[in-house]
C-alpha cells in the first residue's frame, strides 16, 4: 500500500470520528444557530425591504417565515420554512477542518474561523434570496425565465453547492496550509528522510529569492548581487537606489531610519523589503537571501514570522561596523540563518545566534572576465582601488616612502576619494593617476597593465578590489586586516601591519625588485581566485540553503 | 527555451473548467431527457439492486418501480438518492485536473464505480434506519449520508490525483 494511501485513509478514519463527534453537538446548536441566521438576516431585511414585512424567526430546527399583510399591525401568518439541511455544512466543514494531524492549532482555528464565517454569509445570503422561493409555490416561480434561473440557482445550492462548498473552502484555505493527506510535502519534519527533496528541493534553488538593492559603485561583473546568476531569482526592487537625492530624499530616508532605528535603512531597502515581504506572504516553504542584510534588513524578519518560509541574510561590514550599525539580537532573531563573508565576522554573531546558524560563505568573482594579461606589464605601475574602509593616511605615506627609493614607481588609483580626503589632496603628482567612472572593460585594463596591486585597509571583510586584482593575476600588497588573510593566503602577496607605512612601502618595493617573487606571486594569486569563482561559491550558499531548508521551520 | 505557463494561471485554468464542468453537468442532469433517459433508469436499478441485497440480507424486500419497501418501511429513490449528482461533481474535478486522457478516463470509470457503490450502501442502510430507527432517518437521509458521500467522492479524487496521475503532470 502506498504511503499516501494510510495517509488518506487515516485521515478518512480521523474525519468519520470527528464527524461522528460533533454530530450531536449540531442538533443542539442548531436552534441558536437558527436565532443567530434569523436575526442577522432581519437585520438585513430592515434596510432593504420598503415597506418592512418579512420577519425570520428561528424556529427548532427551522426558520420561519413571518409575513405581515400591513407591517405588524394586522394578524401575521407564516408562509413557509427553511429548512435546517443547508446550514448542515458547518459539520462537514468543522470536521475537515480538525481532521488533518500536525498543524498548529492557532492556524487551525484561524483556518475554522475563516471556513465557518465564509459559510455563515453563505447562509445568510441563501436564506435572503431564497425568501422569494419559499413563499411562492415552485410552479409559480415558472412561469418566467427569471424565475425559471432562480429555481435552477437554488436548487443547485440545495442538491450540490451547499455540500460542496466546504470542500473547496477547505481546499482553497489549506492551500495555505499545505496539509491536505497524502499530497505535497507532509507538513513539518513528519515522515522526512534526511535528504528528502519534495516540493522545497534543497538542491535545486528554484524557491529561492534573493532581496536586495545593487551597489551602485560595483562593476557590472562584481557584487555580491552576481550571485543571482547561479543560484535562486532575483525579487526585482520597485526602485533602483537606496537614498536618491535631494532634500526631500533626504527628509524621507531620515524618517525611515528614525523609525526603524536603523542607521543604515532606506526608503529603497524598505520599498524593496515591502515587495519582497509581499512576495513572501504569498509563497511557502521558499528561502529568502537579503544580500546586503547589514543595510537592507528590517521588515522581512517579521514578514518571516507570518509566512512558513525561511529568510537568510548576509552580512558584509567588519565587526566594529555592524556594532555601530546596530545589528542586535532584535535585528538577527527571525532570520533562519546568517551568511558571513569572512570568519572574522564571527566574532559578533557569536552571541546573538546559536553557532549552526551562522555560516561563512566567501565572496565571489568572475574570473572569466577578470583575467590576467597575455602579456604581463614591465612597468613599475601600482594599482589601488576604491575608497571604503581605505587607509589614505598610511597610503600616501608608503607612496612617499617608496618615491625615495624608486622614483619611476607610478601608481593608477581608481575610485578613490582624491577630492573630499584630505590625505590624497595632498598627494599632487604626475606619477599618481586619479581615474573615475571606468567601464568594466577600462578596470579590466587598468589591473592588466599593473604590476601589482595596494590596499591600505582600516578595516575589512572582504573586497571586490581585491578579489578582482587576484584574478587578474596581480601579487597583492596589502593590510593583514579582517577578512584579507582568509582570501588572500600566504603566497599571493604581502600583509602588513595595520597603519605600518614602512611595512607597505617595503613590500611594494619588495615585490616590484623581484620579478621571480612577482611571478609567483601572480600565479598564486590568480589560482587562488579562480577557487572563487561565483560559480564555485554558489556551491557552498546551496548547501546552506539546502541546511536551512531541511531544519525545522521554527 | 519553451513558454513556462504560470502555476498560479493553471491553478486558475482548472477551477474554471471546474466550474463549469459542474454547471454543465448539472443543468444537463435536470433536462427532462436525461432525467427520463438516464436518471430515472438508474434510480430503478438501485432500487432493483437495492432490493437484491436487501434479500440477500434477509429483509424480504419488495421493489415497484423506483419503490423500495421492506417490512414496515418504503421509500422512493429519486435521481438524487442516485448518487448522479455527487458523480457529476466528482467527473468535474477529474476533468479539470491536468492529466493524460487515460489517466482521466480511469479516474472516472473508477472512481465513479466507487461513489455509485457507496451510494448502494446509503440505500441498504437507510432502508434499515428507516425500519428500525425511524426518527433518525430524515437526519441520515439528508445530512450524515450526504456529507459522507461528497466526502468520499474527494477522498476518491485525492486518491486518482496521487495514485494514477503520473508525476510529470502535476
């Protein structure tokens, strides 16, 4: 026998029990039931009936019709009945409704609740339009094609609607639900197998979505929002930006981190969340992925709570920011799980989710597109790019430090703050090229022609600039901050002490003295990026969603 | 890549063929032809039938027609005591499922079978409750029997949709 069969079966057997049950609880309720239909419906026929001259009144296991020729002066007469077998349905109802196993029982009674008032309109209204019918002789009621439908319509109810109507309620809510025996994956961890697939396939991510804004300043082949090519789908944000400009952008996003107290939150994020929370309470047992969870997180995790879906969120600032950025136990409790790009995140996760809840993913790169030169550059030419978490005080040192041994060393910084940071104002010199606004093709070619690549990190988890540079095949010179170790090991380049200029300036001038050490370095670097391919990478966040599919929802 | 119709617009598909199997179906039942030509036929074999088991069961019944009558009790089978109605319901659901033309076909010659049999059993025992617990026969004629049977006509459908529908279509 299939296990779909006893399945069905035993929630044949759970419902002729229940049903069996609550069947002299009906013959008791049904008069007050009767009042309740009746009075409600007078309450109707007060407001639509000119002059007022139909009353209801329940009666046993009936209702009656109370007709006055002149309302309530004149002897009233009673005019016919409806009767009880149409309100019957509640039984059916209630009992497929308790029948099922394994379901919380605040969604059952909200479940019953929603059935039970469906069939109480459903009563009220066949017992207003059917007035007309049980006070006239049927053949009356034939004698015009109106009257000829309104019989068809009520009879209709009487012989199939009204018992069938439970049941599509029930299917259309347990929908919802997903509990119908012996169909669809079986709610909660009931019959599962470890590596049990069903419906929320851990290994395909089909019922995966990943939420979130783009950043703007990534290149187009970078950013962790790449990864929606490999895995899961990307919830299309309603706007393109997170803050916007202007003064009223302004006065908007400031009300919205005033009110979700979240310094980093904006009107984007929220609007993204909104869809994506929309998108969430209508699908089940799917994962969500806010990407940018450090700024782009805050309604989806009560969203969560309503829906049976799971929500992860990766988290990208070092530890010291996501203090500052008020990442808390209230932020972190609904989520499923966390994704940290570098272990040395850990450390602040650590007391506010249980460890088997907190996984570290790396950061991606598309190294198809990141490559190295055919042909490697002989000039003594220095790349550094972007701005964020960058240490321009002990940059421009070392760039100093390294002039006075090797003047002919030019440096190409690329997307960095030379106008608004004080220490790169400073550094005005023709063998220091500020470039802006690059094509990917244009970052392409400016790692390709380097000799090697400098980051001057306060602090870090990980880095588009630096993934990219390794892919390229650049040796690295860089700060052994956060996250740069883990992705950097220990022969693709330099780490230097945190603000050491001296350190900075002597690995530069190390690296570009020793065109062997160069060498090596560059094949290094670049074989340990291609470990990090998106597609590489994409692995590892499937098996996390594979892990957190599989868990309990709660 | 060939076009992906939405799950929600198939959804959508079968409630309305659903539906309208269901209309169809049943104003097609209340048309003087087929209450003459189908109906009343079947409600004479149940009765027929009825009475068959009955006696198998030691309870002399007699059959007129569509008048069933054991000792001390009679009752008259309609086209809706037939169970046709519930039928009708039941082939909609089939019909509207998305399956194979077979599977639809042994869905329905199946589970069809089923509800016209568990209808026989309604008949046998209410001509029971109706010899030895006449008060209770009304409320087991139109409200227990009936839930039971729609009931069953799901049970019966949830069943064709896991057992015969091949996975492929779901």
């Amino acid at each position: 026998m299939l296990p779909n069969t006893k399945a069905l079966l035993a929630f044949a057997g759970r419902f002729l029990l229940i049903f069996i049950f609550i069947l002299p609880l009906w013959f008791l309720l049904t008069p007050a039931y009767n009042r309740l239909l009746a009075s409600s419906a007078n309450i109707v026929l007060s407001l639509v009936e000119d002059p007022h001259v139909t009353t209801l009144v329940g009666w046993r296991r009936n209702i009656a019709i109370v007709r006055a020729e002149t309302p309530f002066r004149k002897g009233v007469k009673v005019q016919g009945f409806t009767g009880y077998l149409t309100h019957f349905n509640f039984i059916l109802m209630t009992a497929l409704v308790l029948a099922p196993r394994r379901i919380d029982w605040r969604r059952r009674c909200k479940v019953l609740a929603i059935a039970l008032g469906i069939l109480f309109v459903t009563h009220l209204l066949y017992l207003l339009i059917g007035l007309k019918f049980f006070q006239q002789p049927e053949l009356e009621a034939f004698q015009s094609l109106a009257g000829r439908l309104y019989v068809w319509g009520l009879n209709l109810y009487l012989s199939v609607a009204s018992q069938l109507f439970p049941v599509l309620i029930w299917m259309a809510l347990y929908r919802t639900v997903r509990s119908i025996p012996g169909r669809g994956p079986v709610p909660e961890s009931e019959n599962a197998p470890e590596g049990d697939t069903g419906e929320s396939d851990p290994n395909s991510s089909k019922n995966v979505y990943l939420v979130g804004l783009r950043q703007r300043h990534h290149a187009s082949h970078s950013g962790y929002e790449r990864f929606s090519r490999y895995v899961g789908t990307t919830l299309k944000p309603p706007l393109n930006f997170r803050r916007g400009s202007g003064a009223l952008a302004g006065l908007v996003n400031r009300v919205v981190t005033a009110v979700t107290r979240h310094p980093r939150y904006s009107i984007g994020a929220l609007l993204t969340e909104g869809a994506a929370a929309f998108h969430m309470l209508r699908h089940r047992d799917a994962l969500y992925h806010v990407i940018y969870g450090d700024s782009d997180l805050w309604l989806l995790g009560y969203a969560r709570l309503r829906t049976r879906n799971r929500l992860v969120a990766t988290f990208h600032e070092p530890p010291a920011f996501l203090e500052r950025f008020a990442i808390d136990r209230q932020r972190t409790k609904n989520l499923d799980a966390v994704v940290l790009v570098a272990e040395s995140q850990r450390v602040h996760f650590e007391g506010l989710l249980p460890p088997w809840r907190v996984f570290v993913v790396p950061h991606g790169v598309d190294t198809d597109f990141f490559c190295p030169p055919e042909r490697i550059s002989d000039q003594q030419v220095c790349i550094a790019v972007g701005g964020k978490l960058r240490d321009f005080e002990t940059f421009t040192l070392a760039i100093n430090l390294i002039w006075r041994v090797d003047p002919s060393v030019r440096f190409v910084l690329v997307g960095t703050p030379h106008t608004k940071d004080a220490h790169l104002r400073r550094l005005r010199d023709e063998r220091v090229h500020f470039r802006r606004g690059l094509s990917d093709e244009e970052l392409r070619r400016a790692y390709q022609t380097s000799k090697l690549a400098v980051f001057s990190f306060r602090d870090s988890t990980v880095n588009n600039a630096l993934l990219e540079a390794m892919a390229c095949g650049l040796p690295i010179v860089a700060t052994d901050v956060g996250g740069t170790r883990q992705y950097l090991g220990g022969e693709s380049g330099v780490l230097c002490p945190p603000g050491d200029a001296d350190a900075l300036a002597a690995g530069v001038l190390q690296v570009l003295a020793d065109p062997a050490l160069a060498t090596r370095m560059a094949a290094a670097s670049r074989a340990r990026a291609l470990g990090y391919h998106y597609r590489i990478v994409a692995d590892q966040l499937r098996q996390v969603y594979s892990k957190v599919l599989l868990t309990g929802h709660d | 890549m060939g076009l992906v119709i939405p799950q929600r617009l198939l959804l959508m598909k079968a409630y309305v063929i659903f539906l309208a199997c269901i209309l169809f179906l049943y104003t097609l039942l209340r048309t003087s032809m087929v209450r003459e030509y189908v109906a009343e036929p079947l409600a004479v074999a149940f009765a027929s039938v009825g009475a068959l088991a009955l006696n198998l069961l030691s309870q002399k019944a007699t059959v007129s027609g569509t008048l069933l009558s054991v000792e001390g009790f009679s009752a008259t089978i309609d086209d809706v005591c037939t169970g046709i109605f519930v039928v009708a319901i039941y082939l909609s659901a089939v019909l509207a499922y998305p399956s194979r033309p077979m599977e639809k076909l042994k869905g329905l010659v199946l589970g069809a079978s089923g509800i016209l049999i568990l209808n026989l059993i309604r008949v046998v025992s209410l001509m029971y409750i109706g010899r030895y617990l006449p008060n209770f026969f009304e409320t087991a004629h139109l409200l227990v029997w009936q839930s039971l049977v729609i009931f069953s006509a799901f049970l019966a459908w949830l069943y064709w949709t896991e057992r015969f529908v091949g996975a492929p279509q779901h």
